[in-house]
C-alpha cells in the first residue's frame, strides 16, 4: 500500500467517525400571532334595528317594562334587562333578563292579541326547546327557560303574574 493511500485513508476515516449525530429534530416554533386584528363587523345597522324597534313600539298590551317590574314584586327577580331583536320573533319588540337562579326571561310585544298568538306559534313551530314555556297574553308573548328544571316555582309565580297584568 502506497502512503498517500494509507493517509487519505485515515483521513476519510477520522472525518467521517468524528462528525456529530443528526440531533432529533425540535418542535417548530409556534407561528407569530398576526400583527393584523380581525376585521370588526359594522353593527350599526344592528344598532338602528333596535332603535327602531324601541320607538316603534306598539303599547297595545302588556309592556316588557310593566312585566320586568310586576315580575321583581312577585320575587322574580331579573338580574338585567337587554332589549332583543323582535323580527326574530315576528314581534314589534322584545326584551328579556335572567334570574340570580339561571331562568332566562323573555318578552315580546305585538300590535294585537291575533299578532301575539301568531308569535307564539311561530316561536313554538321553530325555537321549540323542552326547558322553554311560552304563553300570549294581551298582545305579548312571554318566555321562560328554566334549563335545570330546579326552579319550577319561579315558572309558575312568573306566568301567574303575566296573566295578572
């Protein structure tokens, strides 16, 4: 063998035995959150909808405010009270509020008795939910969920009192 053979060799040899091992590959870095916000959706027409709904309020029957009230003497207490918007419900109007207990209440207005009965069956028909009891009373209709079904006093001190007004 030849030197120059020996020495290339053992240097391909010491080259190749001394070269570190491939590390196990790490985790990608998470991406950068973008510097971009989500585009925020133009809720004035939103906003309109409930301002004209609020001035354009029938006041054939039962008010939500009426009901709000004679529901807080009756010890059904609402925690807060938001405005809802009542073309969903093919209603002039709607508000509702929840109980310290977990009911939700709802109410909607209509311009008369044969309107209000034809809201409920619609809200009957689509929105049909075993923890919701609705009924029309004086060009309103007013909903209960009662979802643990813990409360169904409340319920029945809730609707006793509609009915009253």
């Amino acid at each position: 063998m030849t030197t120059r053979f020996i020495a290339f060799s053992l240097a391909a040899l010491s080259t190749w035995g001394c070269t570190k091992p491939t590390p196990a590959s790490e985790p990608a870095a998470p991406s950068p959150i973008s510097a971009q916000p989500t585009p925020v959706r133009d809720v004035r027409a939103l906003v309109g909808k409930l301002g004209s709904e609020a001035d354009h309020r029938p006041k054939a029957g039962v008010t939500a405010e009426q009901l709000f009230d004679a529901l807080d003497g009756a010890g059904v207490k609402l925690t807060s009270r938001t405005q809802y918007v009542g073309e969903i419900m093919k209603a002039a109007f709607c508000a509702g509020g929840r109980t310290p207990e977990g009911l939700v209440v709802a109410m909607c207005e209509y311009g008369n008795d044969r309107e209000a009965a034809a809201g409920l069956a619609y809200m009957n028909s689509t929105f049909s939910f075993a923890t919701a009891t609705r009924q029309a009373h004086h060009a309103a209709v007013m909903t209960v969920v009662n979802p643990s079904h813990a409360h169904d006093d409340l319920v029945a001190r809730a609707f006793t009192t509609f009915q009253t007004l």
